[in-house]
C-alpha cells in the first residue's frame, strides 16, 4: 500500500497513476496519488512491482471469469432437460447431447416422474 504524501490528503491505495505533466518540457510522466493527483517520490522499482503485481491479478481474474462463461455456456441446452427420454427411438441423438453433463438425467427424466 502506498500513502499519499499529500498533508490534506493522507489516503492509501495500492497502484499510483502515471501522469503525463504537460507544464514541464520535456513532457514527463511522473507517479501521482489517484485521489488529489499530487506527485509521490516512490521509488521506480517498487511501483513497477506493485504494477505487475496487480497485472498478474487481473490476468487471473480474467482467466477465472473466462472459465465460469465457459461452465454457463456448457450447461446451456438448446433443447429443453428431459428431451431424450421424450424422442422416438429412430430420432438421432444431437451432437451436442452426447457432450452435455446432464445427458443421463435427461435420458431417464421420463422414468423418474
């Protein structure tokens, strides 16, 4: 966690901004407090840390929630659950039946009302 070094401002945040100060020429980016943008004296190295730190982290958000659309999407059934205890026995079966996690329940619906 990084301290604003701001007297009136004094809050606490994980990843400073980096500011582009268009007053200075050369224009240089600077790190600044996200809340009062004042310019914080943070050693280069560890704001690069904390930057890949956070970076890592959403990556693995990103995977996470990746993987969940993943699971929505494979329970999803065009049909409706109990579908194959309801066809003819010449009606093919749907390819995407023959991979859904619920192919047994929907084959026995039938029996078990």
């Amino acid at each position: 966690m990084v301290k604003c070094q701001n007297a009136s401002c004094k809050k606490s945040f994980n990843v400073p901004l980096k500011t582009l100060n268009l007053q200075r020429s050369p224009q240089e980016i600077y790190n600044a407090c996200p809340f009062c943008l004042t310019e914080l004296k943070i050693p280069e190295k560890r704001a690069e840390i904390q930057f890949e730190n956070l970076k890592e982290e959403a990556n693995q958000r990103e995977i996470k929630e990746k993987s969940d659309i993943n699971k929505d999407n494979s329970t999803k059934c065009h049909f409706h659950l109990g579908y194959l205890s309801e066809r003819t026995s010449k009606d093919n079966i749907p390819d995407e039946c023959l991979v859904c996690n619920d192919i047994l329940e929907c084959m026995l619906r039938k029996m078990r009302e």
